[in-house]
C-alpha cells in the first residue's frame, strides 16, 4: 500500500516513521524533512497551498493520503483530494473549521452539550473591553482564527486583559473569545473517527510553557508524554460519553460528519471533563510519544478510517509509557535563530531514542536548524521514569548553539503517581 504524508513537522516525521515499520507500506511525504527522508521518498510540492499538494498527489497515485497539519485542511485538501478520487485521512474544510474558528467550536459544544468554559463572544475592541467585567481574574482570552499557538493568553489583571486585547485585535483580528479560566490538570485526548465511528488513543500531556514549571510564555509544545494512567478507566469514558460521541454525532448530524483525527484539549475539572480546544488533527509533539506506544495496526487504522469502515479494526498498543522532548533552537518562540550545526542524531538513536526531526534542513556542513522548534527526542521504558531516562539520555548526546529544552517533560506525572 502506498501511503502519502502531507506536513513537513514532527509530527508528520512520526506519522511516516510508524507507518513505514508496518509490512507492504510504501511512505511518501511531501514535503517532508531530512527525517521523514530516513523513511519515506519526500516530494517537494510544485507550488504552494492545495494545488500543489493536488499535483503531488496526481503525480504518486497513492492508495492513501494522510493529512497531517490543520493549515491544509481548513484550505480544503481533504475536499480536493476526495473531488479527484483519492482516498484521503483528514477532515473536510466544513468540518475543520472545528478548530479553524474557536466561536464555531463553542457553538457546537453548546449545542451538542459538551462541557466547555462559560464564556462570551465579543466582535470588537470596544464591546471585548465591556465584557471583562463580567469575568473574575484570570482569565481567558482566544481569537477566533488559527494562530499556530499565539492566539491565547490568560490574562491575571485588567491591564494586562486589556493590553492583550489590543495586541490580539491588532494582529489576530476583531473576534475575540473571553473564557473562565479553568482549574484541573490538562490532559490531550485524541480519537481516529471514520465519521461516525471512533477508536480512541491513549491519552497524552503537552508542556507548552517554554520553561520548566509550566513558566515563560507559551509555545507549540515543548514536550509530551504518555502514560496509561493519565486518565483513569472512569475518566475515559466521561470524555468519550460526554466530549467525543455527542462531538462527531454533532458534526454527522449538521452535514459535516469529521473523518481524521479529532484531538480534544481537556481540563480535567473536578466537575469532570472540559473542552479548552478542538484541533481537527494530531497534536504536535503528542503524536511523537503516542506513535511509539503503537505496535501495530495503524496503516490498516487509517485506511479503514478513510474508507468509512472502522468498525471493529484495533490499535495494538505497548503498555510502556513513551517520552518526547522537544529539542528548540536559540530565540524559540519570540524569533527562531536558523543555520545552527546540528550533531549527535545518530548518537541519540543509537542510544536507544527515536528523533523526530521538524524544523532542519541540510546545510553544507550536514544537517542545521531551520525552524522553531528542531527536534522530538523520544523513547519509551519499563515505567515512566525510565522512559523519561531513556529520552534525556538521547537529549545529551545532542548539540546545536543556542539549543532550548525542559528538563522536567513527564516530571508531572512522576509527581502524581
Ligand atoms: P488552547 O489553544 O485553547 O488549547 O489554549 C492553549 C493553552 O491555554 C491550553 O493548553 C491551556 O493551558 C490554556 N487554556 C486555554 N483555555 C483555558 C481555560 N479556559 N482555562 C485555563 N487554561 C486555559
Ligand atoms: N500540542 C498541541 C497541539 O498540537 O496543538
């Protein structure tokens, strides 16, 4: 079977480096990165957006393609796609404005009764400034569109709410979403779902903060790991019961049944689960440690998915926890330094350790950093502090100048347990 990966992140570095373990799978990434290039054969698109994407698709003829980013989706490559007949993992840009549009997201969760931060939609400056005074501090602020992890601050005071809002008016745009700040631990809960039927993943945790102790401002992820005990049996099911069915019922129902990836970003509250966010595909670096734990079954998944034929298929999982830890480089997340040398990959994975590459490229000294965050160092282990020994042991053999990494990715859950 071939398989075609769009994205070019770690993310999509960890889609093609499972998929290309399984038997019969031939991987093609576009455009990939010198990792997915381990793995796969990495086209370059001819041109940007969906037409290129189209063309590359024209040119392989695969038997699947799997979206990995949302910027495509919400474009609408999962419609072109299916239009000129190819099979395709990813949800339709209707159905992708699930996370294209926070207002969009709340009113679906109203409607379908998903528990979900009570909040205010505000559609200028003036009318955002009025409606800070109905909400206790801190608080939440969203703009409404994609904002790849720049459009949400929780805001600890007026001034600060209201410097915020101009910043987010200014660049963002004027649809500002003002939420209750939620109490609880965070956990990402992500199911594959062919429309209508769903398998769950394990559930997994992001450290977004650039600094250890969740400090500093936020980023796309710093680090991520999974573990069976994130959530207990009784939490799973209230997410499944109360967030994932009554979610792609809802999206079934109104005409834009969701096949792909639905990711639900959670507060787990002590009145139970609650939605901070919907993402229409997989988190980036969750996937990194979720992909590691898979052992089997995920091309046949993500066929059966984009086939509508879900029914029955399983994930084999190993019950080791799994570790990721970003790895990003001088200026992350203000102003990404590039060029910087990278060495020890090869060291890192020789010790045991699976690197995701996402913002590299080949430089004429061999590989160097090409964007924000670099790499996802990831391993797994007997128990999660092993897991998280094995991942820092591939981070020590690691250098670029300027590199930026938390020493504390998984510590939560040794806290917990
Ligand atoms: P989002 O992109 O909506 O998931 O928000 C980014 C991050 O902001 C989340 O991972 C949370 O850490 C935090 N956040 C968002 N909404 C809330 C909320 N209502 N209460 C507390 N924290 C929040
Ligand atoms: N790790 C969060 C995201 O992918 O949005």
């Amino acid at each position: 079977m071939k398989i075609l990966v769009i994205g070019g992140g770690g993310r999509e570095h960890a889609i093609a480096w499972r998929l290309a373990l399984e038997p019969g799978v031939e991987v093609w990434a576009s455009p990939g990165n010198p990792g997915t290039a381990r793995v796969a054969t990495c086209l370059a698109p001819p041109s940007s957006g969906v037409d290129g994407y189209l063309q590359v698709a024209a040119s392989v003829q695969p038997d699947l393609t799997v979206v990995g980013p949302e910027a495509p989706l919400v474009a609408g490559l999962a419609d072109a796609l299916q239009s000129k007949g190819f099979r395709v993992l990813g949800p339709t840009r209707k159905a992708a404005q699930l996370e294209a549009s926070k207002i969009f997201a709340k009113q679906v969760m109203v409607e379908a009764a998903i528990p979900t931060a009570a909040y205010r939609v505000t559609q200028n400056l003036d009318q955002a400034m009025q409606c800070l005074r109905e909400f206790s501090y801190p608080l939440v602020l969203k703009a409404d569109g994609l904002a790849a992890g720049k459009g949400v601050v929780i805001a600890h005071d007026q001034p600060e709410a209201q410097s915020a809002l101009r910043t987010l008016h200014s660049t963002l745009g004027p649809r500002i979403v003002i939420e209750e700040f939620l109490h609880g631990e965070e956990a990402s809960f992500i199911v594959l779902s062919d429309g209508k039927q769903v398998i769950p993943l394990e559930a997994s945790q992001d450290h977004k903060a650039i600094r250890d102790n969740d400090e500093g401002p936020n980023t796309g992820g710093m680090g991520a790991y999974c573990d069976g005990r994130i959530l207990t049996p009784v939490q799973t099911a209230a997410v499944m019961d109360r967030v994932v069915r009554p979610a792609i019922d809802y999206m079934s129902a109104n005409g834009a049944p969701f096949t792909g990836f639905l990711y639900a970003g959670l507060m787990m509250t002590p009145q139970g689960p609650k939605v901070l966010e919907f993402n229409v595909r997989l988190g980036d670096p969750e996937t990194q440690s979720l992909l590691h734990r898979i052992q089997g079954g995920f091309s046949n998944a993500l066929y059966a998915a984009a086939s509508r034929e879900l029914a029955g298929v399983e994930l084999d999982w190993k019950t080791d926890p799994s570790v990721c830890v970003v790895m990003a480089s001088a200026g992350y997340p203000e102003q990404p330094r590039i060029g910087d040398p990278i060495s020890g990959v090869d060291e890192a994975e020789t010790s045991g350790a699976v690197v995701f590459q996402a913002g590299t490229r080949v430089g004429p000294a061999g590989l160097e950093t090409a964007g924000g965050r670099v790499l996802g160092v990831t391993a797994s282990g007997g128990d999660l502090r092993q897991a998280i020994d094995n991942a820092y042991r591939g981070v020590a053999s690691i250098h670029f100048d300027g590199m930026q990494f938390r020493k504390d990715i998984g510590r939560k859950g040794l806290k917990r347990w």
